[in-house]
C-alpha cells in the first residue's frame, strides 16, 4: 500500500517536473517569439512611419496643388466673366454712341440744306439771317463730329483705341486722314454705305484663349437724312476660321 502511494507520487512530481520543463520550455520559446515580433514590428514602424511620412508629403504636395488650381481657376473664371463685362459695355457704349452721332448728323443735314436754301432768298435780312445760322449749325455739327471721334477714342467703357478701331475703320460717313468730313456743297455729309459691319476684339489677357470671342455688329441706314438706323449683334467665337474676322473684320 505504501510502495503504491510512493510510486504514484513518484509519478506525479515526474509528471509535474515534465509539465513544468515543457511550461519553461515554451516560455522561453514564447519570450523569443515575443521579442523576435517585437523586434518585427518596430522594424515594420520604422518603415511603416516613412511611407506615412511620405505619403502625408504627397498628399501636403497635393492637396496645395488641388488648392492652388482651383485658386488659379477661380482667378482666370472671375478674369473672363471680367473679359465678357467689359467687352460687352465697351461694345454697347460704342453702338449706342454711333446710333446716336448718326441720328443727330442726320438732324444737321436737314437743318443745314434748310438754312443753306434760306440764304437764297429774295429778302437780304432773312438772307443774311440764313447765312448766320448756316454757319453756326456747321460749328455744331463739326462739334458733334469729334465729340463723337473723342468718344470713340477715349471713354469709360473701352480701354483704347484698339477696342474701337474696327469703328474708326467703318465710319459711317466721309472723313479723310484727319477726320475732317467731307461733305456737299452745302455742308451736308455723306454717308459712306447704307450697310457696315464692325467688330469690337478685346485681347484675351490672361483668361483662356478658347474663351475669347468677339462682338460684331451689322449697321444699316438708308439714308443721311432720314437713316431709320437698324443694328443687328452677334458674338463670334474666336475659332481659327473666325479669328481674321473678329482681328481685321475679314469673312
């Protein structure tokens, strides 16, 4: 019975013993483990900390490029939408000013041919009276020329002379070099052709060429007394077929 007890609790501590070597054993083998990950995963945050380095740099890199086109984007939509403001009330001041200088000429001419007749009359005072006046509607009409020429040239609405060229080189009426009209015998003016076209261009300064366009308008007047002034607008893009029309009002 003793001898029994004896070999069992031999055989347990042998157990134990074993249990606890093989406990110790794969403690150990644990422990290298643990430090073998350990030792893995620092090298993996090492390296893993560059590439989070990195990509954050070419996202920074991105993101202020993201930032800056739509920045640069912003700034050329909101210099065409200033392209298209301008050209359009440079355009309408023009027309509405031509519209107006021919109106008036025309309200000369009648007077001028009334008063040029009314020196012709039998009575000296009233002659002499017509004559007055006659010389007097010329300084007004000649007032009224440049006026218009100046306003042409130099406004508020229109940058320079570039923008009203395509006006200068369409005038309505008879002038020479110097802008001086050239008129009848009793100082009415003529006008040059009952239809023209003109074209206003602003250069494309900054904005994107594709958006660039052109403004033309076709004038008609039938006659320079009474013209019944008509206008007719468009806006032309400037492709590479219609770019010699919008420069130099070629078709």
């Amino acid at each position: 019975m003793i001898a029994v007890y004896l070999l069992s609790f031999t055989i347990l501590i042998t157990s134990v013993i074993k249990v606890a070597g093989t406990f110790i054993e794969l403690d150990k083998n644990l422990t290298a483990k643990r430090a073998q990950f350990i030792q893995q995963t620092k090298s993996l945050h090492k390296n893993q900390d560059g590439s989070i380095t990195l990509m954050a740099i070419l996202l920074t890199l991105m993101i202020s490029a993201l930032l800056m086109f739509f920045t640069l984007k912003n700034k050329v939509e909101l210099k065409e939408a200033r392209y298209r403001k301008d050209s359009y009330l440079c355009f309408k001041f023009l027309n509405i000013e031509t519209e107006n200088y021919i109106k008036d000429m025309s309200k000369f001419n009648i007077a001028l041919r009334t008063s040029y007749a009314a020196q012709f009359a039998p009575v000296p005072a009233a002659a002499a009276a017509a004559k007055t006046l006659f010389e007097a509607i010329i300084v007004a009409r000649n007032a009224r020329h440049f006026f218009y020429i100046k306003n042409l040239l130099k406004n508020e609405y229109c940058e320079g002379q570039a923008d009203s060229i395509s006006y200068i080189k369409n005038f309505p009426y008879d002038i020479n070099v110097t802008f001086i009209l050239q008129t009848n015998i009793d100082q009415t003016t003529k006008l040059k052709a009952h239809q023209w076209t003109v074209t206003h261009y602003k250069h494309p300064s900054g904005i994107r060429f594709k958006n660039s366009f052109c403004l033309e308008a076709d004038m008609q007047a039938d006659g320079a007394f009474i013209p019944r002034f008509k206008i007719k607008t468009s806006e032309l893009s400037t492709t590479v077929f219609s770019k010699s029309k919008c420069f130099f009002g070629f078709p």
